[in-house]
C-alpha cells in the first residue's frame, strides 16, 4: 500500500472536494482518501499494483481540477 500526497487546485468549496473524492473513490485500488479544502490536499492510499499516481492525477484532472503530486 502506497500513499499519495496530491496538491489540487481550483477547489472551492466541499462540493468541490466531493467530487474529486468521488473521482479518486472509482479507481481500482484506492483505499482511502482524505482531502483538506483549506489546505487543497489529497492524501489517498492505494495499491500500486492496481493503479499509479498518474491515473490518480489524471482522475483528478478529469474532475475539473489541476492536481500534482507533492511531499510531506
């Protein structure tokens, strides 16, 4: 199991943060996920074998928002 820390832009509002759990909830392998609006931060767990960070990117990006991977 694998964590990603994924900074997301364009978030604005909880139907915001919604809608990219709801997108990152979809892909095969995901666990968990966790996102701050204030600080515009996902922290997802997923199983690297089953999905890679950037289908996680690429699921957020397809939601409507702008997402990079960062580091604690």
């Amino acid at each position: 199991m694998q964590t990603a820390h994924i900074q997301i832009d364009g978030m604005t509002c909880t139907g915001c943060t919604a809608s990219v759990q709801k997108a990152l909830q979809a892909q095969t392998g995901v666990s968990s996920v966790s996102i701050s609006l204030e600080d515009g931060v996902a922290n997802v767990d997923y199983d690297e074998a089953l999905v890679n960070q950037q289908q996680l990117l690429d699921a957020i990006e397809a939601a409507g928002f702008d997402a990079t991977l960062t580091s604690l």
